[in-house]
C-alpha cells in the first residue's frame, strides 16, 4: 500500500499537531498534513526549536526526492554452493 506524497522538492514548510506534539512535521504548503500524513494544526516557516523531526516525514522527503531506480540487471548475482 503506497501512500502518493506529493513533489516535496517544491515549497515546504514545518508544522505541529496536538495530537503528537513531540514531532515536527514537513509539510507542502498546499497541504494540511505532513509528509507522514499526520494532520497539523501550526505551520511555521522555520523548523520549531523543541520537537524533533518526524522520521516518518524524512523518510517519505528522502524517497521523493532521491528515488532509488535499480536495474534488474543489477540484482542478479552468479552464487556457486561448494558441497
């Protein structure tokens, strides 16, 4: 099940969510939600000095935008078992 983010190479911005006030969030400025899909309640340009980053969010911001596109070719390995 593949959550679709949108193109966070664009403008973000941070937010916070009372419900999980611990993390902060990356958000596109279209949206109401993070990366993760936690809904925000604040959005503040600059990064909240308290809550540490959403790892979620850094993680969905890293594959968006360097997607990992390996070959098949690159997969396969000649493996030779010795009895």
């Amino acid at each position: 099940m593949a959550m679709s983010i949108p193109d966070p190479r664009g403008d973000v911005c941070w937010g916070t969510s009372a419900t999980y006030r611990g993390r902060a969030h990356l958000v596109p400025v279209s949206r109401t939600v993070g990366l993760c899909g936690m809904p925000v309640d604040a959005r503040f340009r600059e990064r909240p000095g308290e809550p540490l980053m959403c790892p979620e969010c850094a993680i969905a911001y890293v594959t968006a935008v360097f997607p990992a596109q390996a070959a098949a070719s690159d997969l396969r390995h000649k493996v030779r078992l010795r009895a």
